[in-house]
C-alpha cells in the first residue's frame, strides 16, 4: 500500500518508520522536503521512505495521514488539492506544552 504521512514532525516521522518496516511505500510530504532534517531522517529510516512537497505526497497514495499540529491542519489540507482518491487518517496534535489545548 502506498501511504503518505503530511507531516514531518515527530509523530509523522514515527508512523513512516513503522509502515515502512511493514513493507508498506511511504512518502513524508513536508513543507521544507529538500531540507537538511527531513532529507537526513528519510535515509535513517530507509525502506524506500521519501519525502515530497505536500500536494505531490498525496496525489497516488491510498491512504492519506494528517500528522501536523491543529493550527497547520487547515493550510495543510488546502494544500494537498483533491483527496478524494484515497482513505484519510486524521493523526493531528491539539496539544501543545503538555496538556494544554491549541484550538
């Protein structure tokens, strides 16, 4: 299954590394995919990881994860265009600091 995780913080970066290991394709799309971070951890990881901008990360996959904070939810959706070709798993984090809740 060809997976892309939107979100190359550390939740993003957890999931990626678990379905990969699974056999699964996975692409981080990441607003900054040629950046130093992003272009270090998808070789750390590797199985094929890679990463892309966000609407290229979503376009042929199956299934589509939002693992990026509340506040970048919406920009980030916009964003990724169509997404209704595929199954999307809503992995996004309210909290910030602790327990408090950034709506």
């Amino acid at each position: 299954m060809r997976i892309a995780v939107i979100g190359s913080g550390s939740v993003g970066w957890g999931l990626a590394r678990s379905w990969s290991t699974l056999g699964h394709s996975v692409v981080v799309g990441s607003r900054s995919p040629d950046s130093e971070r992003v272009v270090s951890l998808a070789n750390e990881i590797g199985n094929g990881v890679s990463a892309s901008g966000l609407a290229d990360s979503a376009q042929s996959a199956d299934v589509i994860v939002l693992a990026v904070p509340c506040s970048a939810t919406e920009d980030s959706i916009v964003a990724l265009g169509d997404l209704s070709h595929g199954v999307i798993i809503d992995a996004t984090n309210p909290f910030v600091g602790g327990l408090n809740l950034e709506l």
